[in-house]
C-alpha cells in the first residue's frame, strides 16, 4: 500500500511540475521526483523504477506490524529484464521446484 501512496504523490507533484496531464511531459516531469514515504523513509525516482527500503515485519496478535529490521537505504531496484532472461528464470524456478505464487 505505501508504493501506491508513493506513486499517486510523485504523479501529482509531476503534474504539478509539468503543468499538464499529458503522459510525455509529466514522464519527464518524474525523474528526480522525492516523497517522504509513511514508513518515513524519503524515496527518490531516478529511474523508471523506484527504489525502496526493505522492511521485516512481525503481526501482532492486536493486528499491528512490529517493525523488527529495515534496510539502511533503499533498495535500488533492477532495471527491466528481457524476455530471455525471463524464460531464464522460469526454467531456474521450475529446475529448483519453485512454484510461483499470483
């Protein structure tokens, strides 16, 4: 949930920036965005994917979260693999016996 806060607060401070709606200039408008995400990290968008911090999290019985370990820093995010690579990995989970979860 809080990469989609994430993303609504860039999209709207690149609106705001670019001026417009219009796809090509509030694109070019993201780079360089920053939000201070709830978990109180500030995230930045360099790329075309967002980097964000890892967390570790144990539920309570009360329903809460208890934070019990977070990254650092963000975790850079990979850039987009090719379908090669893709197939690649699907034949590494099935070799291995994983089994993807949707």
């Amino acid at each position: 949930m809080e990469a989609t806060f994430i993303g609504f607060r860039m999209w709207a401070q690149a609106v705001s920036q670019a001026g417009t709606t219009d796809v090509n200039a509030v694109r070019q408008a993201m780079y360089g965005q920053r939000v201070r995400a709830p978990s109180g990290f500030e995230v930045v968008m360099n790329t075309n994917h967002l980097s964000k911090p890892a967390m570790i999290g144990k539920l309570e019985a009360s329903g809460t979260v208890d934070v019990v370990w977070r990254s650092i820093n963000p975790i850079k995010a990979l850039e987009q693999i090719s379908s090669r690579e893709r197939q690649t990995h699907r034949r590494l989970d099935i070799s291995l016996g994983l089994r993807r979860v949707h």
